[in-house]
C-alpha cells in the first residue's frame, strides 16, 4: 500500500471511529442527559448512598433503556433547568415540571405523566381554610422562586405579600414559625411537610388549581418527543407508575384516596 493510500485510509478509519462514538441525537453510544433538581423527594432526590434516587430517576432510566442510551443526570438548580435545556447541556427536563403557557413558548412538552395540584400550608390554629380566605393587604405568602405557586400568587392574588425564597423548606418554615400565613406549593410537598411538622401545621389539599407535569425537550426533536411519548403510553400500559407510586408514596397515596383527594398519576 502507498503512502499516500495508507494516509487517506487512516483519515477515513477515524472519521469512521469519530463517528461511531458519539452516536446521533437520539441514539447510538451518546448518552441521555436529563436535568433534575435533586431536592424534591420522592421524586428527585439523593439516597443514602448519595447517588440519584426517586421516581423521576427511575423513570430516566426507563427512558434511557427505552432509546437504548446510557443515562447521564445532572443535578441542576430549578432557575437554571430551562436555560441548560435550551443550550443543549441537557437533552431533557425531568423534574416535576408543570406544563404552562409560558413554559410552552420556552421548550417543547411531552404528554402529561402527572396531574397535580396547588395548594396551601397553613398554620395550625389559622382561620384559613382555602385560598378564598386570603387577603390582599392582611396575609404574606411563602412562595419558592419560578415555581407555579410563585406564577399564580404574583397574577392571581396581586395584593398579596409575598415572600419569595429559593428553597421550598424555606417557605414551609416561614409558616411554622408565623412569618407567613400560608405556603403555595404543590399537593405532594405540602402533605410532606405537613408531616414533618405535624403540630405546628394544617395541609389544605384540596387543589386551587389542577397541572400537569411533563418531560421537557428542545423544541424541534420531534423524533425524541414522538419516542418518549410512546415510552410514557408503554411505562402507563404495563402499570409502571402504579408500581413507583407503591415504592415511593403509598402512605401519601392511602391518605390522597381516604381524604377524597385524587392521586396524582396519568
């Protein structure tokens, strides 16, 4: 063999071998990267081992072995998910994430996997006992940063006080130690941190407002968003998210059905 041919040969091999090893977007050797905020158990969190746990983690994995990709999560904070997912730091937001009208002009939304709901932590012995109840100019309202509940206080209740924080312990214990009147969080929080401070608190579960949480994509990757989509219908079909419910939530699923609440999975 020439030179010159043993040269064009080597070029193409690795060409080839280059290529081979990242993989197309949705498929191949390249991994599935997916954005959680690591701080909202059962569904995101850190095990005892400190590795990612929860049932937005189980549910990535059953993604990634679905589209035959290795897993990557990346921990990320809830204000800087949707930024990352629009750089391309990650091929996917699987966070508890509420689909909304202006989330929808961001990124690209799978199907629906859960419906949720707003609603309030309060005080004990307060007087409130739904969102009716409160009023601008007389409550102050917990509210964690880019969440729903921060949306819908800030549009909805206009006069409200509201106390904005990063972190949702934060907003439970404003409530706990009389900073603020109520705390506008999603049905699975509250109830938790009901739980957690079962004296000082009372959960009002029943919802203000229904939502739906999603996977979020990148708009344009109607392949990706077709696959995951058929996923969801597949995981929904053969029980799956019954069987993560049991795992991660069954006393939160026992309490939901004899308070008349409804569970939250599709």
């Amino acid at each position: 063999m020439s030179k010159l041919m043993a040269c064009v040969f080597a070029l193409v091999s690795a060409l080839f071998l280059a290529a081979c090893g990242n993989g197309s977007e949705d498929g191949g050797t390249k991994p599935f990267v997916v954005g959680m905020e690591l701080a909202y158990p059962p569904f995101e969190m850190r095990g005892p081992d400190n590795r990612p746990d929860g049932i937005s983690v189980r549910l990535a994995e059953d993604l990634a072995e679905y589209l035959g990709r290795p897993l990557e999560i990346r921990d990320i904070e809830w204000d800087g998910i949707i930024p990352s997912l629009q750089s391309g730091k990650i091929d996917a937001i699987i966070s508890s994430m509420t689909r909304t009208p202006e989330r929808d002009k961001a990124i690209a939304f799978s199907d629906g996997y859960v419906t949720n709901g707003l609603c309030l932590l309060v005080r004990e012995d307060s007087e409130i006992q739904s969102a009716a109840d409160l009023k601008p100019g007389e409550h102050k309202v917990a509210v964690k940063l880019a969440t729903t509940g921060h949306q819908w206080a800030r549009s909805e209740m206009p006069g409200l006080q509201l106390v904005v924080l990063s972190d949702a312990a934060s907003c439970a214990l404003e409530v706990v130690q009389g900073k603020a009147d109520a705390f506008v969080y999603d049905q699975i929080s509250i109830y938790q941190y009901w739980k957690k401070f079962e004296g000082e608190t009372r959960p009002i579960l029943d919802p203000i407002r229904e939502e739906t949480w999603a996977i979020g994509l990148r708009w344009g990757n109607e392949e990706l968003l077709s696959r995951i989509n058929s996923c969801l219908a597949e995981l929904r079909e053969a029980g799956r998210f019954d069987e993560l419910a049991e795992r991660y939530m069954a006393e939160e699923k026992r309490t939901f059905e004899a308070m008349g609440v409804p569970f939250i999975f599709h």
